[in-house]
C-alpha cells in the first residue's frame, strides 16, 4: 500500500507508478492519496486506487479494511507519521522512500518548519525497515544527515517507460544541419 499526500501527477506520483508497474507480476499493489486529479493516470495504469477525503489515521484505517497490506510504503515526510502509526496498529512493515531530504531542498536547515521536517524525516527512516533513495547521491546524503546503516538504503533509479514515447524516424539533414 503505497501512501502519499499528494492528489495530482508530479515527480514522486511518477516513481510511484512506476513501482507499482514494475512489480505488478510479484505483488498486488495500491495507489492510496486524497482524492484529486491523479485518479485519471491511475486509471490509466489499471492501478488500485484508494481515493481518501484527506489523509488522516481515520481515513487510512477504512483504506486498509479495503486492501489489506503486507506493507506499507510511505512517501516522503508528509505521511511519515501516517505511517508509522499504521506500521504498530497492523504490526505491519514500514517502507519509505525519500525523494528529497529538507537539508537538501535548502541547503541546510535555517529555521524551526526546517528542523521539523528534518526531524519528521529522520524519524520516517528510522521507523522504516527499509529505505528507498533514487540515487547514490542521496543514499549517501541520508547516510551523512541520519546515521542510517548503508545496507538499510536501496538504491531504486527513477525510471520511464519506453512505451510511454513515440519514436519517429531520424532527420539526418536536420541533424547534420545542426551538428546534432
């Protein structure tokens, strides 16, 4: 069960569908956020979607009485603590992946919202089993900023699918014409 605050398509709802994607032949997935305008790429996708008035405790523990999860993956800071009272209320494990750390976004922590979520970030990865990270830089980035132990981050790259493009044939006067 995949967890996000987020009700449009950006970046991390990307990653997402493409987790679930990638792994529908290996487990069953679903898509969990406030209602919104991702619901129509989901559908899209043929993928499970849960769709929440707003993210709460409350709202999350109907969405498991429709989909019970054999784990919970949490996405980014804004549903840590979503996750992890769900992790000890269903004894169930916790995963997150941290597209961006607050240091990182901001070249450090400057104020108290900063440290906050900073905070809130470090406790997610904590609670975690493990850590999803898109990179080396940010494995590394999470190392250095939470302590983490190196075999508790995952390195999954963001991917796309080549489906997804359309390949038309090669202008070759074009190209030579511009020196691509």
């Amino acid at each position: 069960m995949h967890i996000l605050n987020s009700n449009k398509y950006s970046g991390a709802e990307n990653v997402v569908i493409e987790i679930i994607n990638g792994t529908k032949n290996y487990c069953q997935s679903a898509y969990v956020s406030p209602y919104g305008k991702i619901e129509g790429f989901l559908k899209k996708n043929e993928i499970e979607y849960i769709p929440l008035k707003k993210l709460s405790i409350q709202s999350l523990r109907e969405a498991i009485k429709t989909f019970k999860p054999d784990v919970i993956h949490a996405h980014d800071w804004l549903t840590a603590y979503a996750g992890k009272t769900l992790k000890y209320a269903y004894n169930t494990p916790l995963v997150s992946t941290i597209h961006a750390t607050e240091a990182g976004r901001n070249s450090g922590i400057q104020g108290e919202m900063q440290k906050y979520i900073n905070d809130t970030e470090w406790m997610l990865t904590y609670e975690s089993s493990e850590v999803i990270v898109n990179s080396n830089y940010m494995k590394n980035e999470l190392q250095r900023l939470f302590g983490l132990p190196f075999e508790k981050i995952n390195v999954i790259p963001n991917g796309v699918s080549a489906s997804n493009f359309t390949v038309s044939e090669r202008d070759y006067d074009f190209r030579r014409r511009y020196a691509m």
